[in-house]
C-alpha cells in the first residue's frame, strides 16, 4: 500500500512527530438530525450527568478538516443507536458517507445484538448491500452481552465470513457515584463483557473473527493477572485456566482511542501484545475535541509504552484488517508526492 508522507501540523503545537498515515478504526458519525433532536438528545445526556456545553451534532467538514489537520488518511465509522430502525438507518447514511468519499471512509455497520434474527440480517444487508467493511457491536446492547448463547448464529455467520468486529462500551448508562459514564464506567463494562466471553469459550468456538475491542480494551488487561490467577479457582463457576485465556487472546486487538499513556497501553502491550494495537481516535463522539485528540496522538508517540517502530505498526495496522478498505485508500494514494 503506497504511504502518505508524513506531516505535522498546527494542532501539534509545536511538535515534529510524524502525523501522516494514520488509518483510524474508531470513530463514530450521526446522521443528520434537526435542532429539535440534537436537543432532545443533549437533555437526555444532561439527565445522565453528562454536562456537554451544547447539543452534539457530528459535521463532515468538521470531520474532514481534523483528519487533514491530524494526518488521518481514513476513518472506519460507527455509530451504534439504542433502536433497530434508527440503526438501520444510521448504517445506510454510513453507506452514502463512504459512496461519496471511497478515500476518507469505511464503514463499520451497527448490529442490533439485542435481536440475534434481527441481526444476522442487517449484517447481511450491511455485508450485501451496503458494502461494509466490517461490524460495530456495543458490549451490553439493551440488557444482553456479548456472551450471551443467543448470539450463536450471529457470530456462527460472521466467522464464516472472516469478519472484523469493533466492539464498543455503551455511553449512554447512567452516571455512577455522580460520575458520568463516559469518563471511566465504559472500562468496566468492557472488562464485564470481555471477561464473559472469555468464560464463555466465545473467541475460541469463533476463531476466525478478528475483535477490536475500544479503548485500549477498557480495564479488562490491567485485570487479566488476576483472572489468570484466581480463574481456575475451584470457587469460580466455569472456571478458565492461564492457558485457555492466552490462548483466547490470541486473535483480539485492541485500539488506543482516548487511551495513548503508559498507564493504558503498558497492560495492553502485556495482555494482547503491541503488534495488535491499532490506531484510533474516538473522532465524533461528543467528549472528544480537537484538543483531546491530538493530545492522545501526541501520547501515543510521546508516552514512552511503544518503539518508534511498534509507533509505526499502530499507525498502519487497520490496513491489514480492512484489505478493500486499504485498496480503496491505496488507489487514491497512488500519485501523491
């Protein structure tokens, strides 16, 4: 794949690392929406003690500028609404974002993991008719986890088809001990999530799935030793060995969204190892500012845990999971001096 030369910027502040090239797994967009909506949806958030300043409302040439401005070469997109047709939606407007601009964008598509039926045929669709590069799936989507049995014939489908699924903590949960949510509940509960699924034999009944888990995988590596150590306990129900969580472990990435400092990547470069860590920025999510991700771009070089060479592989990585996605991104590549 033919890289872009590497830039530096005005949001670096002053900084000469190497910012071209990045391929981004994680980032979310929105439809559009009317005021009325983008209000609705802020007070709902105020109500969760989540004190946004203003309505959110995700803009394509705002997402454009910052991907220019930070040397993002393409986004893998997500967003993973609360109901099935507002999903279904959302994925088709994925769709036409990544029809008008091959170069800049793909698609991860939203599954209603709440309906297994209903699932297996938006990945379908999302696979047939919209062209998606891979999944989004949220760690507990309305009640179920990712573990859950039901699922069987959604993740019998996609190891089937080799596919990629990001999974993704949900926000939207209430605030704890007046804390919002966002700011570290979703660790646990991909930690929750992941753990399950561990005991749940989940990675090894499906191999050939590759999982990208968010944010650095939440606080699920900094507590594997001590899975390791207590899971075979005889007190533990459906106890796991050292073994059968390495082995288990050995096909999941995780991305560094909001999470480039030594005291995240360390337990992840220990538990899934740094040549399956990918880059992503959290782009589109309403906590997430220009200022914010360029300070976690900043991190990932500046912060000691990786090699410029381990830098590297995180920056390109994505094109390794995403083969078209990286075509596309190639072609258009091609001729750039």
């Amino acid at each position: 794949m033919a890289a872009a030369q590497p830039t530096t910027t005005a949001l670096t502040q002053g900084s000469t690392y190497p910012t071209g090239g990045y391929i981004d797994v994680h980032a979310h967009f929105s439809p559009p929406s009317t005021q009325d909506e983008r209000l609705r949806g802020w007070q709902a958030m105020l109500g969760r003690g989540i004190y946004f300043p203003e309505p959110h409302e995700w803009s394509l040439e705002r997402t454009l500028a910052y991907m220019d401005a930070s040397g993002t070469d393409m986004q893998l997109l997500s967003n993973i609404p609360g109901a099935l047709p507002a999903l279904r939606a959302s994925n088709d407007y994925g769709a036409r974002l990544v029809a008008d601009h091959p170069s800049r964008f793909g698609l991860l598509a939203a599954l209603p993991t709440d309906d297994p039926e209903a699932a297996v045929r938006e990945a379908v669709r999302a696979r047939e008719d919209l062209g998606a590069e891979g999944f989004a799936v949220t760690a507990c989507y309305n009640g179920v986890h990712l573990g859950d049995e039901s699922l069987a014939p959604l993740w019998t489908r996609l190891n089937d088809w080799g596919a990629v699924v990001f999974v993704h903590p949900d926000a939207r949960r209430p605030p704890v001990l007046d804390h919002p949510a966002p700011l570290y509940e979703v660790a646990f509960e991909t930690a929750r999530t992941v753990f399950d699924m561990l005991f749940r034999k989940t990675f090894t009944r499906y191999p050939d799935i590759t999982f990208v888990i968010a944010h650095c995988g939440g606080a699920f590596p900094a507590l594997t030793g001590r899975l390791r150590l207590l899971g075979a306990e005889a007190w533990v129900p459906q106890g796991i060995t050292a073994d059968e969580i390495d082995a288990q472990l050995g096909s999941v990435y995780v991305d560094m969204a909001a999470t480039a400092a030594a005291e995240s990547l360390l337990p992840a470069v220990a538990t899934v190892g740094a040549g399956r860590i990918v880059y992503g920025s959290d782009w589109g999510a309403p906590c997430t500012t220009e200022a914010s991700a360029d300070a976690n771009l900043r991190g990932l070089v500046q912060c000691g845990a990786l090699s410029s060479e381990e830098v590297e592989g995180v920056r390109r990585r994505a094109a390794d999971l995403f083969p078209a996605a990286a075509a596309r991104l190639a072609r258009a590549t091609a001729g750039r001096p």
